[in-house]
C-alpha cells in the first residue's frame, strides 16, 4: 500500500506539473499572436511603406542593411487583424488588414502607392508599428487614427495621418499632411523638383530648412500667421493670412498650408 500510495502521489504530482506547463506554453502563443515581426533586405533607394488604421507608425533611421518592422496589436479580438507583407518592385507595403462589418468591406487591398482604402466597421483594435530602417531607403507612413514619427531618415519621406500628429526629420526632404494634428519636420535638403507641400487643416507647421534654403514660398491659413527665419522678397500681395515670396534665389516651390494653425519656418543651425 505504501509503494502504491507514494506511485500514486508521483501520478498526481506529474499531471500537475505538465498540466501547468501546457498552460505556460499556451500563454506564450497567446502573446505572440499579438505581435507581428519581419525582417528584411533592400537595394538602395527602395522604399519602405507602413499603412495602418488605428495606432502609430515610429519608425527610426540607422547605419545597418537590414529592416526591422514590429506591429503590436492591442484589444478585443486582435488576431482578426491581418499584417499582410506585400513585396514589389519599388521595395515593400506592410499593412494592417482590418475586417469589414456588415457592409463587408475591409482596409486595403495591400499594395504600394498613396492610395490606402481604410473603411472598415471592426475599428477597435489599435496597431502600434515600430520601424528600424536603413538609411538609404525612402520611407512611407500612413495612419487614420494615430500619429506617425520618422527620425533619422536619410532619404524622401512621406508621412500621413488623418486624426494624429506628423514628425519627420531626414537628411532628403519630406512630403507631410494632416487633417486633425500639428506637423514638425526637419529637413536637410531642398533638392526636390517641382512642388513640395505640407498642409494641416487643425495644427501648428513647424519646419526647420537648409540654412542656405531656396525656395518660392506660398502660405495660407485662416486662422493663422507666418513666422519666418528667412527674409522673403514678397511677389504678391501680403496679407495676415496668405504670403506668396521668394527665399534666396527661389525657383522650386514650398507651399504651406493650414486652417487652424499658423506655420514657423526655422533656418537650420550652422
């Protein structure tokens, strides 16, 4: 009885114990599923797109090869939305895929380029990306509802959101928008051809520019004003709320605009 008695006791004391490991084990799969990753690799000069529905897009610059992409999905029924990676000739688009509703309709499709369909009824699931990006490739980030932070970049940036804040610093230039949200970019070149625009409807532009900037600088708002660190020679007529002029020699175009905000043009330091 007393060998049965102390075999049973080891029975019971091995189901406890791979009983908890199995809950251990599940655990860590569960976590998982909330966290994408991708690495990968990228001729020179390709572009790295992020688009997203709800959360933010961080990416940062860094003298490696290799590009680092982390999507951390938080909320209900998270692993309903897809990461999908989709490479193509310019590089590659990572997206958030979110479910439709009753109407059926989903984000997407995931492909490269601006347009970005962002519909979708099952919007309580916030993606957070997080970007390591080699320096000489371009970089795309585009969110609905989250802000969206590129530092670092070390070519063309284009950066997005419709209800978030916008920050890009890169040694190129960058292409910057909002709707509902300031903007704060840093650029160190003005090497760009035709027309470069940055607009807010309901925010604040702050720019810091080459110091030996040259540029035609057009500015409007409604309810706001220009502050410049550079002198303008004035083409058109000068108003509170609308500056059309010339930054050293002129030639390509700056154009600024916001509703509710005004615009601060800062002349980087020697």
């Amino acid at each position: 009885m007393s060998h049965l008695s102390r075999f049973s006791r080891f029975a019971i004391l091995l189901v406890i114990l791979l009983t908890c490991a199995c809950a251990f084990t599940l655990a860590q799969n569960e976590d998982q599923t909330g966290e994408f990753h991708w690495t990968g690799t990228l001729p020179a000069d390709q572009v790295v797109e992020i688009k997203n529905l709800n959360g933010s897009i961080t990416a940062q610059g860094y003298d490696g090869n290799q590009i680092e992409v982390t999507a951390e999905k938080i909320g209900p029924d998270a692993d309903a939305v897809k990461i999908e990676v989709v490479p193509h000739a310019e590089g590659v688009t990572i997206c958030a895929i979110y479910p439709g509703g009753s109407s059926g309709a989903e984000t997407g499709p995931c492909e490269p380029g601006k347009h970005w369909h962002s519909d979708s009824h099952n919007a309580k699931v916030k993606v957070n990306f997080t970007v390591r990006i080699p320096t000489n490739l371009r970089f795309t980030g585009m969110s609905v509802n989250g802000s969206v932070k590129a530092e670092g970049m070390g070519r063309f940036v284009y950066a997005t959101s419709v209800n978030g804040s916008v920050h890009a610093s890169t040694k190129q230039w960058a292409e910057l928008s909002s709707v509902n949200g300031s903007i704060e970019g840093h650029m160190g070149s003005d090497n760009w051809t035709g027309t470069l625009k940055i607009s807010t409807v309901n925010g604040s532009i702050d720019l810091t520019m080459p110091n030996d900037l040259n540029a035609d600088v057009r500015f409007s708002s409604v309810n706001g004003k220009l502050n410049s660190d550079y002198p303008l020679t004035i083409s058109g007529s000068l108003s509170g709320h609308r500056v059309e002029g010339q930054v050293g020699t002129g030639g390509r175009k700056l154009v600024l605009d916001t509703v509710n905000g005004s615009v601060r043009i800062r002349r980087e330091s020697m």
